[in-house]
C-alpha cells in the first residue's frame, strides 16, 4: 500500500500537467481558437499550487482581448484527505487532484502594457544558449516561474529570487496580480471544481 507521501506525489504528477496546459483542466472549456503567449506559476509545499495561462485569438493578428485561465491545486485539501483514509475516517483516498478554475478577461491595452514592461528589463540568466534557464515544476519550498511562448523564455525562482532578479520578480508579481485581479473581476467567469472520490 502506498504511503501518504507516495500518494500525495501521484497527485502531483496529474496535477502539473493540468497546471502546465490548462486546456486540460477537467470540466474547463476547451480553447480551440485559442492559442497560448504566456504563463506564470507558482507552487508551494502543502498549500494551493497555481498558474495562470493567457491566451489570445487565433483568428485576430491584433487581438482586442485575452484570455486569462486560473487554475489551482488545492493541495493542502487533497493531503488531509489522504491523511483521513490512512485513518479510515473515509472510505477511499482521491484518486484526483483537486483541480479548481476560473476564467477572466483582459484588454489588449492590459496585456501590453504589462508585456511591454517586462521585455525592458534586462536579468543575468544561465542556460541554453546563455539566456533560457529551464527548469522543472517541483513543490519543494516554494517556487515562481514565467514562460513565454514563442520567444523560448523559461525562467523559474525560488522564493523572492536572486537579489539581481529583483526587478523581474517584481515585475511577475505585479502581472501575477494583474492576472488576477482579471479573474475575480469577471462577472461570467466560468468557475469549476473536480476532485477525486473519498470527498
């Protein structure tokens, strides 16, 4: 029988994937017409892991609005109840992450304003070809990242990042919060929940 660590790491390999496409989140709509620019995460240990996707209209070259999927790993919520069925105090252990989303919107002027901020600042990286750090999504601690599609960018910190990153971090922090400020603010957000059995 697997331990309550072993099955907390199972959960956490389905619930990255569904953090790192959120196109895949169960119950979300599928985005067809959509094609991703960026995304940001976060994950910290025992608490919610979340990302932010931001997407724009395939059929525009100029696209007037995006849009911005929130999803979360209610992580926490998913090892208490692991903890509950190690002591039979439920019948089963989920077998699903509990995977949260909402949907929201932000205008072209939004999304480049912010993008535009963020291409002016310069940070000291080390990778592939000297300016791409990659990384891999791990819940040890807690860690950010930014991915930028189409420009190979992948950078990932953990906790408030080197001190020579400090403008950059600063700067995902304030789009992390712009992101979400666009998702709470959306009144036809959709909203979705989706969770394992033993709830």
């Amino acid at each position: 029988m697997a331990t309550t660590a072993e099955s907390l790491s199972a959960l956490w390999c389905q619930a990255r994937g569904y953090l790192q496409d959120a196109t895949t989140v169960p119950m979300a709509e599928s985005l067809p017409s959509y094609s991703l620019r960026c995304r940001l995460w976060r994950s910290e240990i025992f608490s919610e892991c979340r990302s932010w996707s931001v997407f724009a209209e395939v059929s525009s070259e100029t696209s007037k609005q995006y849009l911005v999927r929130r999803v979360v790993w209610h992580q926490s919520a998913d090892a208490e109840r692991l903890s509950a069925a190690a002591r039979s105090e439920i019948p089963s252990a989920p077998s699903e992450p509990t995977m949260s989303y909402t949907d929201g919107i932000l205008s072209s002027s939004q999304f480049g304003d912010a993008m535009t901020a963020g291409m002016g600042i310069w940070i000291p990286v080390a990778g592939q070809n000297g300016h791409v750090w990659k990384r891999d999504l791990d819940c040890s601690g807690c860690e950010t990242g930014y991915e930028e599609f189409g420009a190979a960018l992948r950078l990932a910190w953990t906790g408030s990042g080197p001190e020579s990153w400090r403008t950059f971090t600063e700067w995902a922090e304030d789009f992390i919060g712009l992101l979400d400020r666009a998702c709470d603010a959306e009144p036809s957000a959709a909203i979705g929940i989706s969770s394992g059995s033993g709830r």
